[in-house]
C-alpha cells in the first residue's frame, strides 16, 4: 500500500503538489481527466482550487476525487 495524502495545493496549471504521509512530495497532472466526465466542471478554476485532503486522498467540492495509489503512481517525485 502506498503513503496516503497529508496536503495538497492547485496549481493555476490545473496540476497538484501532493505532499504524502511519508512528507514525499509529488505533482499530479489533473489535465488528462479535465474532458471525462465528472470531472469536466473542475475546468473552472475556481471549482478547481477547492481541493482539499480526505480520507487519504483528495476531494473536490463536488465529491471528485482519486485514488491515493493512483495519485502516488502517477505523480511525479519533486
């Protein structure tokens, strides 16, 4: 299992500074995903900034969210 979320901070690049329980760092592209689906509206900067950490993972303000395994995956280590 990987480490799960501590914090998370948008970027106006549509991208997030995931800082991990392990206080490994790593950025997570959300650009791929802004045309499926449920993700769409997190186009929208405003709605795109209301990230926050839950439960291990991230969440938006409409419930989007990931998985922590994948969030750890695919970022990329700073």
């Amino acid at each position: 299992m990987n480490p799960r979320v501590k914090t998370v901070k948008p970027s106006s690049d549509y991208t997030l500074l995931i800082t991990f329980k392990n206080n490994e760092k790593r950025i997570f592209d959300v650009k791929p995903y802004l045309d499926k689906g449920v993700f769409k509206e997190l186009k929208n900067p405003a709605l795109f900034n209301t990230v926050k950490p839950f439960h291990g993972s991230i969440q938006w303000i409409h419930e989007q969210d990931f998985c922590p395994d994948m969030l750890y995956e695919e970022g990329i280590p700073v």
